[in-house]
C-alpha cells in the first residue's frame, strides 16, 4: 500500500515522488512497481551500454544462471547458508522468494515490495542501495551437498537426486580449511559493479531466511582492471588469461554446462568450487622479479608466458631456453594449471581480490613470525561440467607440486551444483523440486 | 636503468612500450620518468575534469594534506604501525621516502622507480595496480601519541613537542576496543577511487618501512553514494548531511584545522581520530523503520530531521509533535551529536563502511546467539582542531545515551595529529623534526 507524500508522513515518499528525488535510474521502492519496473528495465537496457557501470543491467531470467559466464563485474558478496529447516516446502518457499529477490534487485528494486502500512514489521529491504542502480547485478544460486544428504539424512526426500558430479571434495595438500569458511548447504553469489550493491543482495536474501537457515560464511571480493583487459591479482599477475573462451558456447559446453545423464535437472547448470585462498603479501613481495615470474610462468608486466612476448601467446610447455632448460620452469602454476597436464581439462576461473584488512596471524614458514598480517588473498572461484575432471584433478597436481604454495594458504573451500536459469514465473531448481 | 625491450628481456618494457601498452593514461613503471611523469600529471589534470574516476589526480604537495577536505572517494584503506627502531634518523628517512612515495604514486607512478638491472633485490612495487590510473589517490599521514613517547621513553627526542591536543583517547563507555586494531605509531590514510589502488600505496609503504617498523593494523573501507548525494551507511540511512561545509574556509579554520599556539608544526595540520565500528546488521535489519528513524532522528529514505521534509532542512531540537513530545527523540544520534548539544563543538566526518566479510561471534545482547555474522559496519574517521573539544565530549555523550549503541559496537581506536601538508621537496613532517 503506497502512501501519498502528505505532511504526516514525510519520509515516506509515494513511488513518484521517489523516483523523482531518489533514482537517476534505478531503485524503485514504490509497493505495486511492476509498471515502473518494466519501464525502467527498458530504460535501464538502454542504458547498460552506456559507459556507467552503475547504469548496467545484467537479465536475471534466462537458460542459465547470470554470474557464470556473465563478464566480470567488479564487486563480489558470496556466501553459505546451512539449512536449518525440515521442511522441504519452507526450501521451496524460500527459493521462489529468492528467485523473485534476486529478479528483482538486478532491476535495481528493493528486495520485495514496501509497504508504509505502519511499524508493525520491519521494512523489506535495508535501503542502503537506494539510488545507487542496478550495477550490472547477477545473483548466482547454487546447492551443496548438505541439501540432498545431511549427516545421512535425507532432509527434504532429495537424496536420490543428488548429482554423482556433486561430490565431497576431497582433502589437498597444504589445505588449511577453516570449519566457518567451508561448506554450506546454500550458495549465493553476488556480483556488480558496486560494493555495497553486491552485499545488499545477499544480506536481504539472508535475512527472508531468518529461522529456516544459518549464515555458514560471506565472503565480499573485488577486482580492479583496465577496461577490456585481464585484471591483475594482488600479487601483481594478470589472472584469467588462459580461461576457455565464454563466448564460444562450443567452450563452455565442453567445459561449464553440466550435462551427465544422471541429473537432468542440472542440464544447463555449472558445478561451481569456491577456494578461499590467504596470500602472504608481505612475503611475496620481498621476492625478486625473476623469482616471481618462475613461480607464474608469466612475465609479470606483459602478462606473456616465459619465453614470449605478448600476454596471448601460446604457452609452449616444450619450449626450452638455449641451456636446454624449459622455459617454462616444472613447478611453475601455468605449467601444472596448463590443459596439456591436465588430460584437457579445463575450467572457467572467474575469482576475486578479497581484502578483510588484517588480523593477528601464527605463519607457518620462516621466519615464524607472530603478527599483524593481511588477511587478503583471492577469493577462488571456479565453474565447470564436472569437478572431477575438472578443479579436483587440477588441484591435486597444484597442492602438492605448485612453487606458489610457499606463499597460498587455502582456509575455505566449497563445492556447489548450480542449477541452470530460471524461467519468469518459475524459481531457480524449480526442476529439482519437481515430481 | 632502463632496458630496451629486445628479445632478451620480452617482460621488461622500456618506458615507451609500457606507456604504449599498459597505461592509457597512468601508472608508469619507468625509471628516471621524471619528464613523462611531469607529461602524465599535466595530462591527468586535464583528464581530473572527465567523469572516469579512475582518470582523476589529486595533488600531494600543498598548504594542507589530501584526504582530509578531499571530496570523500570511493574507497579507502587505513593502517596503524608501530615504530621499532630507536633512530631518530631512521624516522626521518622513513617520512622521506613515504612523502616522495606518496607523491609519486599519487601520479599513477610505481612507489619508487623500478629499475630491471637484475634479481638480486625484489622490484620496488607490487606492479598490482599497473595500467589502472590515478583514480583520485590522496595519502594522509598522521602521529600517534607513540611517536613522542613510547612506554616512557622519549625514543626520537620529541617528547617536548607533543602537542596538548593530541590526547589519549578516554575509555568511553561501552567500549570493547581489541588491542590488535587499536593505537598505532604512525598512520597511513590511502583513498583512492578504486580499492586496489588505496591497498596498494598502503602496502608499499609498509613494505618501505620493514625492519623499522611492525604493522599493527589496516582497515579497507568503501563508500557507494549516487554522485553528488550524500551516501549512505549500511544501515541504510544518509551519513554525513551535517558536516562542516570543506568549501568554507572559515568553518574548516574554526573546527578542523589545528592553530594551538603549543605546536607550531601543526599549524594547517588536523587531528583525526578513528574508530572501528562494528554493527549488527543482522538485528538492525529486523527493526521497524519508525523505530530506526528514532534512533538516528532522521527519516531514512529522505535524510530529512524528524518532523521535516528535505534532507538539508535545518535540524530544530525544539520541534515537538502535536502532544508536546519532542520531535527528535532525547536519545536520538541526530540531537546527541549536534553542535547545540555540544557547545557548538563541531567535526568533520570522513567515514567509510567497511566489510570485511564474517566471523564466528559472540553476540552481547539477546538471544545471545553464537554464530556466523558479518564483520561490517563504519570505519569512523573524523577530523578536528582538538580532540578535547571536539570528538571526546561529543562521544562521550553518544557513547552513554545514543539509542544506537544497542546496535554498534566500538571494537577499535586511534588518535593521530596529522601534519600539515608538505613542499614539493620537503616531507610530511619535516618541521617536527627541524631543531
């Protein structure tokens, strides 16, 4: 119920006066929007190809999920939720409100319609994005294994269901996983190109599922780059070059679609591993030049594998410099990542920059300092057809051999089956629920 | 010494072919780029006018430092660090080459210059912010009470200099400050309007002073806001509508810049005073918004005082209702933290959110629950002539009667007088330490 902006209540703008005063473009938190929303979806299409990041619209409805093979936006919120529920509808209800949450807010609305009917429940959405636009928001869900099966128990009748690609990932070297950073049972992904737009849609999701789950862990990244070129990591490398192509669908069918037989409710849908990764920046960056391009393979500045000149070079793992060495050194990360050690398996990286400042830190190398360190490092994360063929493989070889892991300390990890796109109407693993 | 870009050295650029190649504008990574930086700076300037953020150079010499009547940016990162070395001269070094670093990388330059003569020592950047421009960089820094006397000991023959106004913060009541993230030597404030470029020139300058200083904590903050609106916080309402107007030079002269006749070396400087704020979004997000609006005075959608319609309309502490009650409650933050209510006392408000992801808390309230929430609130920085009449007693009210403190949590502290600013070849507190 949408007030008029009488003197008794000045706050409370009616959706015209809002979109006047508040909006460029954008937030709308007028209740009954559909009609402004629908024009300012259109406007706001018109708008994303301007050059205004804040002005990007990204579709939420589609054959898959946006944030996937969705250009990069600049900005991350994910998180895990444990259900806490034993009830399967009060998951299906709370997907159908996420679904609609998350349709919405791309558009730049508030999470659900306001009303101003009085103070005897709190608003539907914080309003701490209000006017800033849509941002180019995509809003990923995904399921983890705890859905289907949760210390044996077959919660909501979905065990069956439960994709063989879905499995529990496996202990790496060197892991130092931390029980609040791993896992969950949910996972939201939220990107755009503002901060606070991107935990804005993961802080009103959370909350509609007040009483039925538990936030396991959120994680806010970032990623700053050049326009059209591949951004830089923390450590300084360009991160993503050798990425398979999204925009060849031949690629991602091959590499991020899942597409097994044995879950057709995933068809169209990615496995997705996210891996929080610590750096030790203070270390890494007492390291020579050199050094540092022997543990990348790259050269730092170009963004070219050792031995070349040009960022897209081919990296010739055969290549050897003129002492017959290899060019590109055995324990070098874009040799042991590389598709050719990998039986051609491939996955599609879209990580971020992740910087939760510092805290107080025990290392584990020398010289064993105790202190403040930063606690930043890159947000891991990766979409794939199978992570059996795909991140598990290419890990193993990593944690154990990689030169990198001297300065990489991996405290998160967690794997989710992410259901294709959902049709307007419909609500994301709509077909999981079905039958 | 630069090196030609032969088939020898393909990841080492000549400045040529870097400029060429990475920085459409920006970062050169050259050595001796004095003339192409003069080239670039007059270049940025002109670009400072366009709306790309990234493109826009703040100045770093001049009367008073950047960052502190700075239009606010849209990220920061702050940082505290404890001096370890007992030489004066060591000091003075140190402030020398952050001042010339400062400057350098306030031009898109690396911190220092880089030169590719070989491997034997690590490059003089972390090379993470290559090809991304200025983006409004400003570097502020400020002393903390340690630099003059440190358990006792006069370590740098300063003691005498210590300015009356640059106090120890009182204990304020409800504080829970952590010994990790409060205090601090010296300070370091990097804005920037991207998050990586305020990351990187607080990480060169700490690596700068390895050995003769320790870090003792750093704090990444951001800010969305429509442009040329007052932004606002993650609680959802505007931040900052009452400020001191930084266009007056009177205002800034009675309430922000330091004029004590006992420091002379502060004359044009300010004292700032942070704190880490942490909030309970998860509870805040449950309240009514009538309920909000109580406690902060203030209608969250328009910014407007209570009883008012605009947000810039004058806040009347007289105001009551049509029962006589007044209109801005008694425990409101809006009536607690007016200048009426504090001697006509006054600060500049420069603050950010910060969000630096979850942890597994302890709540001090009820339900008592113990689980994952978010470690986000306001990274508070305010800017002052004195401390004693301005944050202090402003504080120590709120921090007794503000309705909000049910909802925030003061878990760090810091107090620095901040220099004025410095000649272009002089450093950033050279007249302390002059005689």
């Amino acid at each position: 119920m949408s007030s008029d902006d009488t003197p008794n209540q000045p706050s409370r703008p009616a959706r015209r006066g809002f979109l006047k005063a508040g909006a460029a473009l954008g937030a709308s938190l007028g209740a009954g929007a559909a009609t402004s929303g629908l024009a300012q979806a259109a406007e706001a299409k018109h708008h994303a190809m301007s050059a205004d990041p804040m002005l990007a619209v990204e579709p939420f409805y589609g054959e898959h999920q946006g944030g996937i093979v969705t250009p990069q936006q600049a900005h991350t919120y994910v998180a895990a939720f444990d259900l806490t529920t034993i009830s399967r509808d009060d998951v299906i209800n709370l997907l159908r409100k996420w679904t609609e949450s998350a349709a919405r807010m791309s558009q730049a609305h508030p999470a659900a319609a306001l009303d101003y009917s009085g103070d005897d429940h709190p608003a539907a959405d914080s309003g701490d994005v209000l006017g800033l636009g849509p941002a180019g928001l995509t809003v990923t869900f995904g399921f983890g294994p705890g859905l289907f099966t949760s210390q044996d128990k077959d919660r909501y009748g979905l065990a069956h269901k439960r994709p063989a690609a879905l499995v529990d990932l496996p202990r790496f070297n060197g892991d130092q996983l931390i029980a609040q950073k791993t896992g969950g049972d949910l996972f939201v992904q939220a990107c755009a190109n503002d901060a606070q737009v991107a935990f804005h849609a993961v802080r009103q999701l959370a909350r509609q599922g007040y009483g039925i789950l538990t936030m396991r862990w959120g994680q806010a990244g970032f990623l700053s780059g050049p326009r059209a070129q591949t951004p830089r990591n923390l450590m300084g490398f360009k991160d993503g070059t050798n990425n398979p192509p999204t925009t060849d669908p031949k690629a991602m069918n091959q590499f991020v679609w899942a597409t097994a037989a044995d879950a057709p409710w995933m068809q169209g849908g990615t496995y997705t591993v996210v891996r929080r990764i610590r750096i030790t920046l203070e270390h890494w960056d007492q390291m020579e030049l050199g050094f540092q391009e022997q543990v990348f393979g790259r050269h730092k500045y170009s963004g070219a594998p050792l031995g070349q000149k040009k960022e897209f070079d081919n990296v010739d793992l055969n290549a050897q410099d003129k002492d017959g060495n290899p060019q590109i050194p055995e324990n070098s990360h874009v040799r042991l990542s590389n598709r050719a050690s990998n039986n051609g398996a491939q996955i599609l990286r879209r990580s971020y920059s992740y910087n939760d400042s510092t805290d107080f830190y025990i290392e584990r190398w020398p010289p064993w300092r105790q202190e403040t360190e930063y606690d930043a490092g890159l947000i891991f994360i990766a979409h794939q057809g199978d992570p059996r063929t795909g991140f598990i493989p290419i890990n193993e070889r990593l944690a154990k051999f990689d030169m990198m892991n001297q300065f990489t300390t991996h405290v998160g990890s967690a794997v989710f089956a992410c259901p294709p796109g959902a049709k307007a109407g419909s609500f994301i693993g709509a077909e999981l629920f079905s039958a």
